[in-house]
C-alpha cells in the first residue's frame, strides 16, 4: 500500500486548483471526467483562496507579492 509523504500531501491543494482552471478554460469537448465533490454535501468542489488572517476570500485586486529581500 503506497501512503502520501507530506510533500505529497502538501500539493493536494495545487492539484485542485490546476484541476478547477481546467475545468474553466479547456475545451469543454476534451475535459476530463474528473470531478472533485465535497466529501459531507457531495457538491462539486468550487475550490477558493481564503486570507488565513480574517477569512476573507481572495480576489486578483486584494492579493499583493512582495519579494524578501535580504
């Protein structure tokens, strides 16, 4: 039985997120089947970035990058 190491684990999220762009702007003839439901209301999964701070969804003009440097 093979089991997620936690760099495996960690990328759960990123996977979601390429699966949801997918979803969105490939050709809806060449989508993949898969589809990613909430496990306790199993509605399809609407995957969202949300301010760990305030809760606060994300949107483009609330997000800012900043590089450290040191």
């Amino acid at each position: 039985m093979y089991l997620l190491t936690d760099k495996g684990r960690d990328s759960y999220t990123i996977l979601i997120a390429i699966q949801s762009w997918a979803d969105d702007w490939i050709d809806h003839r060449v989508r993949s089947p898969v589809k990613l439901r909430h496990r306790p209301c199993q509605k399809v999964l609407q995957p969202e970035i949300v301010c760990e701070a305030c809760g606060q969804v994300l949107t483009l003009a609330q997000g800012q990058i900043r590089m450290a440097i040191s």
